[in-house]
C-alpha cells in the first residue's frame, strides 16, 4: 500500500517536496520495485514525470529536467519528489508507483497547484 503527500498550492517559482511511503512493504521487497511519480492535469492523460529503477539511476521528462529531483530512502522505504521552479503548467495530481514484473501499485494521489 503506497500513501503519499506533500501536495499544496504554491505560487510560480516556489517548492514543494512529494513523498510516497510503502507503509505494509517489507524492506527487501521495496528493493525490488521501480518506483515513478505520475502525474494528471485535468483534460490530459496520465504522464510519467520521474523514475528510478530499483537499482538504476533516475529519469525524468524533459519538462521537469534540472527541476525535479526523484530519490528514494530504502531505510524508510520512501521514495521522494523534490521539485523546485514550479511552473502552472505542473499543476496536476501527482501518484506515486511502484512497479515489477508480478505487481503494478498506485497511491492515492496528492493535489499540486501552481498559481501564476
């Protein structure tokens, strides 16, 4: 089970920090999983915005590169999204997942607002 928060509303150019936590998730299979922030703006589809394979090394949209910043914290089996400059078109509902082969799981959604 994935919970994230983080969202608010923020104006252009401020900050905000995204988290999601596997609170039910042993360590070892935290691990395992891919991890990615998604996010959707009304009328649009779901979108990748970041990523970081269990392992690997972070990607990103080009729209958020040099912005975001996705990281994870195993100890805390966390994964975060920094994301700084943000722009009113980052405006969306933003959803953690976390992906393997056998299981593909969303968190709930938190609610980020840019105003310009």
């Amino acid at each position: 089970q994935l919970q994230a928060s983080g969202g608010g509303l923020v104006q252009t150019g401020e900050s905000l920090r995204l988290s999601c936590t596997a609170s039910r998730t042993i360590l070892s299979t935290f691990i395992s999983y891919n991890m990615g922030w998604y996010r959707q703006a009304p009328g649009k589809q779901r979108e990748l915005v970041a990523s970081i394979a269990s392992g690997g090394s972070p990607n990103y949209v080009d729209s958020v590169k040099g912005r975001f910043t996705i990281s994870k914290d195993n100890s805390k089996k966390t994964v975060y999204l920094q994301m700084n400059n943000l722009k009113p078109e980052d405006t969306a509902v933003y959803y953690c997942n976390a992906r393997r082969a056998d299981d593909d799981s969303w968190g709930q959604g938190t609610q980020v607002t840019v105003s310009s």
